[in-house]
C-alpha cells in the first residue's frame, strides 16, 4: 500500500483569501468542501496491515493537536518558505523525542527556526537525484524552480510510485530528464496556482501544468498549491478532462 493523502491544496494566501469577495472564495465559505489550507500532505506505506506515516510540509497550524508524538517518522520539507513550515514553531518546544526533519540545504531557514529548533532534528541531507529509504520505501528528491532552495519527491514502494513536486514554476531540465528517462508514474502531484495566461516566477500555471501532463503521462495528474483565481477560472470555464482538481482531504 502506497497512499497520499492532501492534507491542503492551497497556495500562501489561502481559500477563501481574506478579504475577497469573488465567486471562488464566497463558494468556500459557504461550502467548507471549497477550501483550502496551507499546501501539505501526509504519505502513508506498508504491508500486512502496518502503516508507516511520513508528513510532507508543516504549513498546517495544528500538527501538534492532529498528529500524536510518536504517530509518523519525520517531516520532509520542500523549502523554508513560511507557508510551508508555520506549524513547526509551534510543535518544536514539544516534549517528545527527536522528530526528523529531513530538508534542502537552506542555512536562511525560516526565522529562527533552525538556530532554536527544539524537538527537530534538521536534516539538511536532501541533494538532487539522490535517493535514500526509509523501511522499504525509495524517496528521491528533485531540484525546483523555486526563489529558495526547494525540492521535490518521487516515492516509489514495491511496484507503485508517485511524485509531489511543489512549489515550482514548471520543472528544471535535470528534473524533466529524470523524469522522462523513467517509465511512467502512478500519479504525479504538481504546483499548479494559476489560470493558463497568468505568469509568475515560482509557481505554474494551468498550460504550464497541461504541458509536463504531455511530456510525463501519468497514470493521474493530479494539481495542488491552487490560489482563489485559479479556483474561479475553473468555475468560469470548467475542468478540463486531463487533470484531477487536488482537494484538502483527497486521498491518490
């Protein structure tokens, strides 16, 4: 068993983003299926019953009330933007032991996170292509297009495999290469935050998103770390048939 769940699908400012009345962020608060919390997930593996558990971010503010000590191995980072790591400033002064936190080479960190890091055990290990296991279960790391040091991640698990690759403006040429010279995954998880005419330095858009679909074939495309405006595009335009909408709770 290989599953991974969304535990937020949404990009820095949320769904609903505070203030905005649009049709997109009224929908989420009328109807709490539409909303989205700090992009995060939650990977989950093993056989005859036994589950391991690996958390994927720390954006979410209550890591310490939804996850007992002792209930997952460890955190994997992306990077050290604060969307994706808020929860561990609360969570670090926890009296447990050590929690792995296997992360980019970032010595900016995020505020004081890594000079006081409490319960965390940083590990700043997480190199380009560079596999490493955690009982049975195969984890690569794959350079982002990000405005901070940030990684992706292929989990593969006897015969199944799946990416998540956020946050990311398209993929780097090393990471496509990589990609390509395999054959294709189960499901690939994508940063995909904006309509298909918008442009943005550290995030894709949904042609952008459309266009490593073509390049990849997975078996599911499924795209997360969504902002309100792409959320209104889709009302406006419809889904298109290629890609799976991620939602907070959805399960791959």
């Amino acid at each position: 068993m290989l599953r991974l769940t969304l535990l937020g699908t949404a990009a820095a400012g949320g769904v609903p983003l505070y203030g905005c009345e649009c049709i997109a962020c009224n929908r989420a608060r009328e109807q709490a299926a539409f909303e989205r919390k700090p992009c995060s997930a939650m990977l989950e593996w093993g056989r005859g019953g036994v589950k391991e558990r690996l958390l994927i971010d720390a954006g979410m503010m209550d890591l310490h009330s939804r996850f007992a000590a002792g209930t997952y191995h460890g955190f994997l980072l992306t990077h050290f933007h604060v969307d994706h790591v808020q929860g561990l400033f609360h969570l670090r002064w926890g009296n447990t032991s050590p929690i792995p936190v296997w992360c980019p080479d970032d010595p900016q960190g995020c505020a004081d996170l890594l000079k006081h890091s409490g319960c965390l055990d940083f590990k700043p290990l997480l190199q380009h292509g560079e596999s490493f296991h955690i009982n049975r279960l195969t984890i690569t790391p794959l350079a982002m297009k990000h405005s901070r040091p940030t990684m992706g991640f292929v989990f593969e698990y006897g015969v199944m495999s799946v990416a998540y690759l956020t946050d990311s403006n398209g993929l780097p040429a090393q990471t496509l290469d990589w990609l390509m010279e395999r054959p294709p995954l189960d499901a690939i998880v994508m940063d995909c935050s904006f309509p298909p005419d918008s442009d943005n330095e550290n995030h894709s858009n949904l042609e952008t998103a459309r266009q490593l679909n073509e390049k990849l074939h997975p078996k599911e495309f499924i795209i997360t770390h969504l902002n309100h405006d792409l959320d209104r595009w889709l009302m406006e335009n419809g889904v298109p048939g290629w890609v799976t909408i991620g939602r907070d709770g959805l399960e791959i």
